[in-house]
C-alpha cells in the first residue's frame, strides 16, 4: 500500500521515541542477563525523559504545541508510571542504579518423561549461567536436558509492576504524545524511517490509548528464557504460528481439492495427510515438520515446528502444550519427516535416549502423520523414504504403528490435557 511521507514536524524528540523503542526491545533480549539488562534499562529511562526536554526546546512552529504538551504534562504529572519513570531516571543519573529485584520459576525437562517444576528466588545479580549452575548442584540434576526459567524484573521502588510491563507503558504514553503533536500538524506519517519488517519505525498508532504496541506486547507474552544443562548456552525457541482461518484457507486452497483441508477431526484427518504429505516428499524431497492444533473439526491454529537438537525439540512440544491450553484446543495432528531408530541397551537401563533418532546409527528415513485427541483416541501412520542414488525419494505403502516413540511428543500434551481435567476445565 503506498503511503504519503510528510516531512517530521519534530525529528529531534521522534528519534529519540524510535530509539526508546529500540532500547525496550534490547531490554527484553537480553532479559536473562543482569548487567545488560540495567544498562539497557538505564538506557530506555534517560532516552524517554529526553523526549520531552527536546520538545520543549524545539518548539517553535509546532502547531497547537501548548495545547497537547500541555496536556501531557497535566497528565503527566499524576500518573504513576510517568512519575516513576522520571524519579528513577533522575535516581540513575544523580544517585545509583535502580534496586532491582527477581524471581524465577524453573522447570526442568529431561526428556518426554522426565520433568519437574519449581519456584525460587534467585539473587537480580545472578545471571542465567550461575542458576543454572546453582540448581544442577543443589537439586542433583542429571546432566542432560533443558531449563526453562521464567524471570521476573520489578524495580523496588514500583514492585508491583514488572520492568518491561512497566517501562512498554511509559513508552505508549510517551508515543501518544508525538502521535497528539503529529496529528495537530496534520502529518500521518512522517519521512523518519518506514520499514515492513522492522517495528522500530515512525509510524505512530491511531489509537494506543490502552496496552503496549503489539510487538512489545507480543515479546512479554512469556518472559522466559531456555538454557541447555550440559554447557549453560541459551537455546533460542524459534515458533511461526500462524492463525488459520480453515474455511477462507479451504476456498483459497480450491486447486489442491481441499486436500490440504480435509474434514474431520485430528484422527480422522491422518490418513488424508498421509497422501498430501507423500505427494510433497516425492515432489520437494525434503517435508517440514508442521503441527496443527483442533477444536471438534476445526483446525484453530498451525506452527512449523523447528528443533536443532532434542533439547530445542522438547521445548517445541512444550510450547506447543502451552498453545492447546490457551486456545481448549482437543485435537492435536503432527505432519513431519522422522528419523526412526533402535533404542541402545544402555539407553534402555538409563531409561532415555542419549542419541536422538537422526543420529542413532540405526536410522531410517520415514515420514509419519500422528495424531492424538483429548478423550484418548489416537492414530499413527507411517511409510519408509527410500533415496535413489541421485537423491530422489520413493516413498513407501503407509502403513499403521501401535505406540510408537513418535507418541513420547504427545506427552507434554496428555499431561495439559490430564491437569485441565483436574481443575474442571
Ligand atoms: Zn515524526
Ligand atoms: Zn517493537
């Protein structure tokens, strides 16, 4: 869509909003990490407070300026995070640093069935590396698996509020004033920088009256970061969810002959899936792992399922538990390529398996359409990939499998499912 540029009526204070922006966001990456952390936050506090200063000193031709400058000024002057925010930020540059606080919810996943869950309360100082350190001691973890640790920053002086709910809140307020100063100068949007992929732009919402910009709202969705045990590194979730609309994809998705849709519930759908799937390994050689989540017959939301290592694929289905609680979701359908292996003896005595699948000496390519719902039904199909010298894959006759390791990914699912039945859900 082609937008008219006017030139900024207040460049001066409105990169400094950008950047805000910017620093809020580098706040939440490095969320886990205590110094980066205060330095960013230390950041943000004096980048807002001289947004209004640049205003003031650049007045001049603004149109209407006293009229909306000073209402937020009246505004400003009780509002309680407004007030915060210029207190904490004069304390930082005349006093110390904020006394910043935090909690930590821990859970461990040591694999499909090894898992556990805890509360504490962790010095701000320490940093993800040292939990993780202090928890493998103090709880005799074994050394394999993955923490997940949700944090918790609040600032003494406003415990109530968590830093980036807080901070994402001064900015809205402050972004409403350059949006009020940029509409009495008739500008809807300026030429400081417009970029679809980037949400640091000037671009200024019509209406943020109420909540944070969806990108930062999106970011505090689940303030959690995960961390490898073996070596402490922090492993990025990478999830693409994608809202599905099924009747609008069905009509848009005619050519394929609803195949891509078909009817039915998540059982009922595996063998459909089964033929579309071996239709795009023949075709594109290689097949995605996707997940499709269902109410009743209707698929409410699909996500490409992306893991490196076991470690990243537990975090996956977790995440995907996560999804069918929030969305009541009954029906889970997991479409994807598998590598399927022999579990070794000494694996069998640990109880695990050391080596996921893909790398077992064992292996064979597959491609695997399962299913599961929440009233215990559940379908499984599988066909072997065989590759031609020159790599073309045949695909082989699909066939049933009972409960199949494949299954071990549904846990986390049946788990949600079993505590939702428990509080009555
Ligand atoms: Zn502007
Ligand atoms: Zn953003």
């Amino acid at each position: 869509m082609a937008k008219s540029l006017a030139p900024c009526p207040m460049p001066h204070a409105h990169k400094r909003l950008m950047d805000c922006h910017a620093q809020w966001h580098s706040m939440r990456e490095f969320y886990f990490s205590p110094d980066d952390f205060r330095l960013h936050l230390n950041a943000f506090l004096q980048t807002h407070r001289s947004v209004s200063g640049l205003l003031l000193k650049h007045q001049s031709g603004l149109p209407g300026f006293n009229e909306w400058f000073t209402a937020y000024s009246d505004f400003a002057k009780q509002d309680e995070i407004l007030k915060w925010a210029k207190k904490s930020r004069n304390r930082i540059v005349h006093e110390a640093d904020l006394e910043l606080e935090s909690s930590c919810r821990v859970r461990w996943i040591g694999d499909w069935r090894q898992r556990t869950e805890a509360v504490g309360t962790f010095p701000p100082r320490m940093s993800a590396r040292e939990i993780v350190k202090a928890i493998k001691g103090s709880r005799g973890l074994p050394p394999f698996g993955t923490l997940t640790i949700e944090r918790r920053w609040v600032d003494r002086a406003l415990p109530e509020r968590e830093l980036l709910d807080a901070t994402s809140d001064a900015f809205s307020k402050l972004h409403n004033l350059l949006r009020d100063g940029h509409q009495a100068a008739d500008v809807a949007l300026c030429d400081l920088g417009f970029d679809e992929e980037d949400c640091v732009t000037s671009g200024l919402e019509e209406n943020l009256d109420r909540g944070a910009l969806e990108c930062m709202e999106n970011s505090m969705r689940d303030l959690v970061g995960h961390f490898s045990i073996a070596d402490g590194t922090h492993l990025k979730e990478s999830v693409e969810r994608i809202r599905v609309d099924e009747s609008a994809a069905r009509a848009a998705n005619e050519g394929y002959g609803g195949l891509l849709f078909p009817e039915g519930d998540a059982i009922a759908r595996v063998p459909l899936l089964m033929s579309v799937a071996r239709r795009v390994m023949e075709k594109d050689g290689v097949h995605g792992t996707f997940a499709f989540c269902l109410r009743g017959d209707e698929v409410t939301s699909m996500r490409l399922m992306q893991f490196e290592n076991q470690g990243a694929k537990h975090l996956a289905f977790e995440s995907l538990a996560d999804e069918v609680e929030s969305s009541r979701a009954d029906g889970v359908l997991i479409i994807g390529e598998m590598w399927m292996a022999v579990q070794t003896e000494a694996e069998k005595r640990m109880g695990t398996f050391i080596l996921p699948a893909r790398e077992g000496p064992d292996r064979r390519e597959g491609l695997s359409v399962y299913a599961v719902t929440r009233d215990g039904r559940y379908a499984n199909q599988v066909c072997f990939v065989e590759r031609t010298p020159d790599g073309k894959p045949r695909c082989g006759e699909p066939f049933e499998v009972g409960d199949a390791d494949g299954m071990n990914t549904f846990l986390p699912i049946k788990e949600r499912w079993k505590r939702m039945e428990e509080r009555g859900q």
